[in-house]
C-alpha cells in the first residue's frame, strides 16, 4: 500500500495534473495524497528498525531541510521561512517516502518503471503537439517555440523547461541496464536498448545544450566506471567526437558564446553571495532580485543559503557518494543486484550534478528522489553499521568542493570579462 502511494506521488508530482486540470488544482491533490501517505510510512518505519541504519545521509539532509526552512530569520522575514518550509517540503517527502518504501530491488524496478511511463506520457503528448506548433509557430503546453523556428519539447509543472526535462531522461537512462544478468545481453535489453534510444531522441528534441553535453558525461562516467583508466581515455575520444557531431545536428550550438546572457545571470549571483557569504540571502530570494533564476545549482544554494547552507547540501551528496561507491564491496556477491542498483544510482546522481551547473535545480524534486533511492540502497547494505564513514574526510572534501566550485564559477566570469 505504502509503495503504490509513494509510486502515485511521484508520478503526479512529475506529471502535475493540476496544470492539465486546472479545475482539481484548488483541491490540493498531492497535498491530499502526501498526507495519506504519512501514516503508512510512520507504520513502516516503526516495522523496518534497520532504516534506522542509515544515519549521516538521514541527518544531513534534515539539518539541511531545516536551515533552509529557516534562511529568513537573519534577514527578518519569517513568513518567507514558511513559503520555503511549503515549497521544499513536498520535494523533501519523497527522500524520506523513499528511504522508507523502497526496501528492495524489486521496488526499485517498479519505480523505474513509473519513471519511464511518465517520460514515455511526456513525449507522446509532446510529439503529437509538433504538426501544430510547428505550423501555427505557437508554444503548445508540451512543446515550446521560440521565436516562432526553435521548436523543443518539455513536461509541465516540474518538467515544464525543456532543459529540465532533458535532465529528467538522462537521470533514467543508467537505470535502464540494471538487471539481475550480471554480465551479457539478456532478454531485458531486448526492452532496454529501444527505450535508452527512444529517450535519447527524446533529449536531441528538447534542444538543450546542457543536457547533451550531459549525455557525453554520461557516457564517461560509465566507461570510467566499468573500465577505469582505459575506459577514462576512450570516454575523452568518444565524448569529443559526440559533441562535435551534436554541434553539427543542432542549431543551439555549444560555446561559450552562447552563453553570455546566463555568465550575466551567474555575475550577479556571485554578488548576492559576497552580500551574505554566511547566511545567503534566502531560499528563493534569488529571483526576487533577479528577473531570472540563477543557471547553476551550486551558485543558486549557496547565494541563497550561504555557505553553511551550501556546506550542508554539498555533504549530503559527497556523503550519498561515497557510500553508493562501497556497496558493490559490502554486498558482494550475495546480493550482485544491489550493487548493479548502486552503480546506476552514482550514474545518475553524477549527470544530475553535472547538468545542474547550468540549471538551477539545488532543491528539486528529482534531486531527493535520487538521494531517497541511494538511501534506500544503502540502508539494504547496512547502512552506516556496514558502510562507515570514518576516515574518509567528508566534510573536508564537501567543504573544499564548496569553494573550488566557488573559485571556478569565478575563474570563468573573470575570463569572460562579467
């Protein structure tokens, strides 16, 4: 029961039915279906002692939900901790629904499964509204025109920038391949192999430059991953031969030239953080300031929430990442599901990370969704009993990933001249 309702959520999270329906909006539905989802998770966790496994990632992500909540009180307005509080804590829910309902791998594959229909829906709405944007020149509410020529298609609600449904197809692609088989080609990608192409193509439409180079990053980290160092140096050749060829296939070609608008937007966030470096100037103060949103995730978090606030994200996944890579080493093979599981997971959570250097998504729904399932994979390992973090310097590495994330968004308006 709880993990159907955890699959409902999501998907109309992703699919926004109150955009399609406007007349069920002021009924609050995923206000509605969150709150009946809260007894069965309280009922499964008090049943599942050993969630209780999983603790830095648990924590952080607390501290991390509750300074945000409360990123106004330095700057003494208090309702804007209650818009944020509204805003991110649907998003925050599906980590904690996450960590709770997903308890194995056969859970994992049904929300999988969840995604990809919702990414499928998407397209097909989108493709079947081409002829008339392409004709009238108008946006259509799955297809957006620019200037009448550019034509890319997108969601709506949380998938409603193309660049960010771009984004939603490439985190699922690494999950495509996770399989009990753990070597050859089984009858699974007999279904895999047409639907990473059909996503694919799903990507090309959405005209977004970020995300293809994200698909090059992908493909990196994947051979990287499987083939370490060899795999590193093809990844180079393969990735330059991939954007060269995107450049030629695309008429948003990918320069730093093309970008100059979004350098303007990531100068002035330079200065709303040298305004508050600690504090920030508070979640979602970003776009009261400026006409448009931030353009990088990193720079977002910590102009908004300085950098304590900045700290405490940036752990959370540097922490999420070092456990997913030493689950194949505790599991073994006594579970080769579950590690296959955590390599997608550090997949997908990587070309995540990269494409939100030029998006803004730092507390967005996709994110604890990613960050719910890594939980839940490595509370299935044991946890932080089986999977300790002593010694490996965590909050150092968050903090130093902190400030050379900082130093280079610097470097490159400096070389830019901004």
């Amino acid at each position: 029961m709880g993990l159907v309702l955890l699959l409902a959520y999501i998907a109309l999270n992703l699919l926004s039915p109150g955009e399609l329906f406007t007349s069920i909006a002021p009924y609050r539905p995923l206000m509605v279906l969150a709150l009946v989802s809260l007894p069965p998770a309280i009922l499964a966790r008090l049943q599942t002692p050993e969630i209780g496994k999983l603790r830095t990632q648990f924590v952080l992500v607390i501290l991390f939900f509750g300074y945000a909540s409360s990123s106004w009180f330095p700057h003494g307005w208090f309702g804007g901790n209650l818009i944020t509080f509204l805003e991110m804590a649907p998003n925050v829910m599906v980590y904690f629904l996450g960590i709770v309902f997903l308890r194995g791998t056969l859970h994992l594959r049904l929300l999988r499964a969840t995604l990809v229909m919702v990414a499928l829906y998407v397209m097909a709405a989108a493709f079947a509204q081409l002829p008339y944007a392409r004709a009238s020149g108008d946006s259509t509410p799955y297809v957006l025109m620019i200037e009448g020529v550019l034509v890319r298609i997108r969601g709506l609600g949380v998938l409603h920038d193309p660049n960010v449904f771009g984004q939603y197809l490439l985190i699922i692609l690494p999950m495509l391949f996770v399989g009990k088989r753990p070597t050859g080609l089984g009858l699974g990608y007999v279904v895999a192999l047409p639907l990473a192409a059909l996503l694919i193509v799903g990507v090309y439409f959405t005209g977004s430059r970020g995300t293809e180079m994200g698909l090059a990053v992908l493909l990196g980290l994947y051979l990287t991953l499987r083939y370490k160092k060899a795999g590193a140096a093809f990844s180079v050749f393969v990735g330059s031969i991939l954007l060269v060829a995107i450049n030629f296939t695309q008429r948003r070609t990918i320069t730093m030239s093309s970008g100059m608008d979004r350098l303007a937007i990531w100068s002035d966030g330079m200065q709303y953080f040298k305004s508050s470096p600690l504090w920030g100037i508070g979640a979602g103060g970003f776009t009261g300031r400026n006409s448009m949103t931030a353009h990088n995730s990193y720079l977002l978090c910590a102009a908004e929430l300085g950098i304590l606030g900045f700290f405490l994200w940036m752990s959370i996944v540097v922490v999420t990442m070092i456990q997913l890579a030493r689950v194949p080493k505790v599991v073994g093979p006594s579970n080769p599901d579950l590690a296959r599981w955590a390599m997608a997971l550090r997949l997908s959570l990587g070309v995540y990370l990269f494409t939100g250097f030029f998006l803004s998504r730092a507390y967005d729904l996709p994110l604890f969704l990613l960050l719910g399932m890594s939980g839940a994979i490595i509370t299935a390992a044991g946890g932080d009993d089986a999977i300790p973090l002593h010694g490996t310097m965590w909050p150092a590495w968050s903090f130093g990933l902190c400030v050379s994330t900082l130093v280079l968004i610097y470097a490159v308006l400096r070389l830019r001249m901004v």
